[in-house]
C-alpha cells in the first residue's frame, strides 16, 4: 500500500454532495482531496438534468445563501426556467430550471480545479481505516492510502450498485459508470446497518423521431430570474419542453407485460421512491387511471436527446419499446437509451448526528444518497454541511445544526437522523412545519448571516446583500405610513380584482394586506421609488403575510424550550421506569441530542416523553453545570 500526503478532509464521490463538501472545507481553508471514480462524472446527472421546483428549489436558495456552489452552477448550465405552484401562495413558490448537463459538470469541475486547497484525483475508495473509533483514513482501488482527519463519504448510487432492464441485471453505476466495490463491506465490517434501495430514469429519445406538433409547448418565464442570490437575473427560454399523457394502450402493454418486470418477478429488493415511481408502478397503483402527465426535456444544447419525465421504467427494452411508441407524437420514436432501475446500499442515517457525523467514528460524515436521500438537491446541501462541519469540528467549535424553523436543510437532516428512511427520501413543502418563515425569497435573511460567519460570502457580496435588505425595509417601513384616501380611480381598481371599496384613508399597507391587492395596483395610486421586481415582489409577501409570519415565530418561541433542553450523551434511558419499549428501543438506538428531537421520533408517546423531561429535569438540578443549548 503506498502512502500519500495527509490531507485535512478527504471526500468520497465527486456527485453534487462531494463537490459542495469539498469546496465548502477547502474554501475554510483545510487541505482537502477529491477522490472520484471516474473525473468525467463529476456532477454527473444521471437523472432528469434538472434543479429545483417546490422544496427542492428552496434548498438551492438556501445553498446559495450559505456560500454554496449548485445555484451558480444552475444559474451557467439553464437552458429554461420557470415559477411552479405560483398559483398555492408564496410559502410553496419555487424555481425550477432545465440545466444543460454538460454545462453543469464543466462548471463544477472548473471550480473545483481552480479552487485553493484543493486536489482532484481519479481512484476508488475500497475500505477506511479507523484507528481508537476515530477515521484516520481511506485505502483505494489503485493501492493508495489516504491520511487524513475527517472522511466525508458521499457515494451517490455507486456502492455495490446493480442496473435491471427486464430479466437482464448487471452490476452498474448510474448511465453505464462503474460501480465502486468494497466500501460497502468496509462499513458493514465496522457495524453500520445498512439496506439497499432503488431508483431508476425512462428511456431517452431522439428528438428529430418525436412530431413535437402532438405535444403541448411549455416554455420559461419572460421575466428575467436566477437561481443565485448574486447572480444577474437573464430569461431562460433557449430550450421548450413538451408535454403529453400516457394512454390506455399503453397501461394495458404494461399489465400484459407485468410479470417480466423486475419489480414484479423479484429480482429487485430495494424499495423505491415513493414520490417518483416507474411508470409500471404507476399503473399497478393507480388501475383506475387512464393516463398520466408525462413531460418531455430537453438534456444540453447540443445534443438530440430527450428525456422523458414521469416515465421511469425497468420493464424489458422490447415493451419499452411498444409502450414509447404509444405515446403522443411518438408513433416513430427512437431510444437512445433504455430506462432502468438501479440498486443500491445505503446507511440507516439515524446513526447520525445531525451535523451528519457518524455516532460511531469520529471524524466520519455521511452525505447524500448514502443516507438514504433522492435527488441533486439534497445531496448538494448535505454535502455542503458535512464540509463545513468537518472543519467545524476540527476547529473544536460547535457545528451548525439548522433547526426546523430556519431552513428546508434542517427539516431535511432533523428527518433523516431522528426518523430515518426506508425508501429514497425526498424533500417536499408539506413536511415543514413554518413554511411561511421559511420562503423561497427570504433565504439570504435566514442564512446568509451564517455563511458570512464561515467565511463563505466575501464583502462584495455581503455589501450588495445589506444593500437589499435596506431597500427592503425602507419599502416596507414607507407602506405603513403612506396613505391613500378614497377616490373613484383607486376604488375602480379594487372592484376589478373583487375587493371592496375604501370609504376612508388607510395606508397602503393595509390595503396590500387584501387577498387580491397587490403592490403593483397600489403603485398606480402612490408615488413609488424605483425598485427591482425582487425587492417589490418581497414587500408584497412580507406585508402581505406579516400576521400569519408573526404568528409561527410565536409557536416557535414555544418549540424552542424543548429544543434547548439538551440529553446527555450518557443518559441512561433504561433508568426511566413506566417507559414503553418501543420507546426504549428508539431512544436507545438513535440517541436524540434534545428533548425536542426525542419527541419527534415514530412511536415515541407524549408520557414517554414526560417522563423523559422529567428525568432530565431532576438531572439537570442534580448536575447544574450541564448547560442547555
């Protein structure tokens, strides 16, 4: 085994985890490599090549505003950007962009070969090596052995993965790509309980085979955007997409041919994602449906290929074949590539903690699909905070836990440590509880603060942030003092948007907190400063929904005792009498870091955790030094 430098962090797997994890600990100043299979794959997206949409378009936001690197990636890469859920209120508004993925990879790959501390280098990682219950390092492929004092282990779908089209299976990484042997029974052998889960893509289309007459056009948004808090908003309409349904004909190819899918037959173990099934999923679930959306993407600027959303299957190629060509304006399609299911292992995650270092080796960090997560999105923002942990750490300072109320991100680590997962996780605005603090436009006010404390954000983007927030509050602060007093211009506005009349002055910040007033109608009746469509747009929300804003931070408030209440590392649960088993079991094995987190793991009863706050309470006077958070 030939030794090489030691290097401060070391991260495994260039996907979109390892190169935020990476570029977060060297732009911290730690020596940090990069070690990949394969360097062509960096960034790969073996997926849809695209970022963001509801929940998942609020983390890019949030990656931006700590100082990550995925939102300027998309922002290089878009090809078409558009508004979703414009139409539910601004807790639920996202982004999302149609990415070139070849722009994507050569942005990230760019970034990370310029970047200080840094160094890239193509070898698999077979084993770590651990010394005391502390990593110390990791052994490759190549016959290397890599020193180093943190190990951030983002593997994607790699480990032991296995491709199945049909009754063909193969061993496999995503899109063809090797798959990485032995770092699987490495953990195994250091007594991680581990699974395996599964997903899978459609098959892939030439686009001079599709009649794009057939379909219907969606295109981007006119109005200028980025994904990137910094970046200069542009019109994304390179590129449309189309948009079709699946039909009975094709439902029924798909029944007739059931048992030859591996899902059906067996062959598969894995569970798969809940929230993006196979097109054979679908239509086992759903028997009563006729169709289903499906939507059709283009993939780069310089290629034919289209991928087909909605349309995920592993049925063998000869249906796939039949089913595609039942589509809408595919009667003389043809493949490029076949859809598959890939296996895969993965590590439970609630033996985390929740700055996703391992409970059992120090020094370990788990981010992405190794924990059991689906999508770019939240690899990206696991990996930028196992990067910024590891060096945390090392520096004995606290590392940063996001609560539930500050960021998606910390309702995505809080799921995954505290409940686990038993199929691919994926983040939705339904599983976040203060939605309304935690906005799509809001995100730079949040977290911004904290990627400045880390170094992340430098002072011209930290001026051109306060400079916003100024502009912000100075609207706002002028919408409740400017008035507007009743006239047949204004009233004539407000009956054509089906509010009532104003028989009395009231100032524009009352009038904008009607459900169909918005800042632009009021503008027509008050003189405006001249303000960026963002910064309007923001007041419009925070005026709007100030009530209701100020109402989560209340229950919030009252959340935040149980969440400061911290359970020692050494607590005992089994000295809690009357304390239900499976209570037990749960407490005992995922180790909750407060009470607030206790009361959320499944099957953890309200008087178990009485008793619980109970026991810390009595410890807590007992032992005064022992501090809350």
């Amino acid at each position: 085994m030939i030794k090489t430098d030691v290097f401060d962090v070391i991260v495994v797997g260039a996907g979109h985890g390892g190169c935020e994890a990476a570029l977060a600990s060297a732009r911290m100043g730690k020596r940090t490599i990069l070690l990949n299979l394969y360097l062509d794959n960096i960034a790969l997206m073996p997926c849809n090549p695209s970022i963001g949409g509801p929940a998942k378009g609020h983390l890019i936001r949030e990656i931006s505003a700590l100082g990550g690197e995925q939102a300027r990636a998309t922002d290089e890469s878009a090809l078409m950007m558009r508004w979703l859920n414009t139409s539910k209120g601004p807790a639920v508004r996202a982004l999302r962009a149609q990415c070139d993925l070849h722009d994507y990879h050569r942005h990230y790959r760019r970034v990370l070969e310029n970047c200080p501390n840094l160094e890239l280098h193509q070898d698999t990682v077979v084993s770590l090596v651990v010394s005391n219950g502390r990593v110390t390092g990791v052994k490759t492929l190549y016959g290397l052995s890599y020193s180093g004092r943190a190990v951030i282990l983002t593997t994607g779908t790699y480990l032991d993965g296995r491709v199945h089209i049909g009754d063909v299976n193969f061993s496999s990484g995503p899109l063809g790509q090797i798959p990485a042997h032995g770092l699987s029974e490495s953990l195994r052998d250091l007594g991680f309980r581990m699974g395996r889960l599964k997903t899978g893509t459609p098959p892939r289309f030439h686009s001079d085979s599709i009649d794009w007459s057939a379909l219907e056009i969606q295109e981007g948004e006119i109005e200028p955007q980025a994904m990137d808090l910094w970046d200069e908003p542009r019109v994304y309409r390179e590129m449309t997409c189309g948009i079709g349904r699946t039909n009975r004909k094709i439902h029924d190819i798909i029944l007739e041919n059931i048992e030859r899918s591996p899902i059906k037959s067996g062959n598969i173990i894995g569970t798969g994602p809940r929230y993006c099934p196979s097109i054979e999923s679908k239509v086992m679930q759903f028997p009563d449906k006729d169709s289903h959306p499906i939507f059709f993407e283009p993939v780069s600027r310089g290629s034919k290929e289209i991928y087909i959303q909605n349309f995920s299957s592993s049925l063998p190629y000869d249906v796939q074949v039949q089913i595609s060509k039942k589509l809408p304006g595919c009667e003389n399609v043809r493949i490029m590539r076949p859809g598959y299911a890939i296996e895969y292992d993965y590590v439970d995650p609630t033996q985390l903690n929740p700055w996703l270092e391992t409970k059992s080796i120090k020094g370990l960090f788990l981010a992405g699909q190794i924990n059991g997560t689906s999508g770019y999105e939240e690899a990206a923002v696991q990996g930028f905070m196992a990067g910024v942990n590891a060096v945390l750490t090392m520096r004995d300072e606290e590392p940063i836990v996001l609560g539930r109320h500050q960021a998606y991100i910390g309702v995505l680590i809080d799921d995954l440590v505290t409940k686990g997962t038993k199929e691919p996780y994926r983040m939705l605005t339904s599983r976040c509880e203060y939605r309304l603090l935690m906005r799509h436009d809001n995100a730079d006010r949040r977290l911004a603060p904290i990627g400045r404390k880390l170094g992340l954000i430098d002072d011209e983007r930290w001026s051109a942030l306060q400079k916003t927030w100024d502009s912000l509050d100075r609207e706002v602060r002028r919408m409740d003092k400017v008035r507007i007093s009743p006239n047949d211009s204004i009233n004539s506005d407000l009956y054509s948007v089906g509010e009532p009349p104003i028989d009395r002055s009231v100032t524009a910040a009352e009038l904008l907190r009607r459900p169909n007033v918005t800042y632009d109608l009021i503008s027509r009746h008050v003189e405006s400063p001249e303000e960026d469509r963002s910064i309007t747009r923001r007041v419009e929300i925070e005026v709007k929904y100030a009530g209701y804003v100020a109402r989560q931070e209340r229950t919030v408030a009252k959340i935040e005792g149980m969440e400061s209440l911290i359970i020692p590392d050494d607590f005992d649960y089994r000295s809690l009498s009357g304390m239900l088993a499976e209570s037990l079991e749960k407490l005992e094995s995922i180790r909750p870091r407060t009470l607030g987190q206790a009361g959320r793991i499944s099957g953890v009863t309200p008087t178990d955790l009485q008793l619980l706050s109970l026991a810390l309470s009595v410890r807590r006077r007992k032992c005064p030094d022992e501090k809350a958070v």
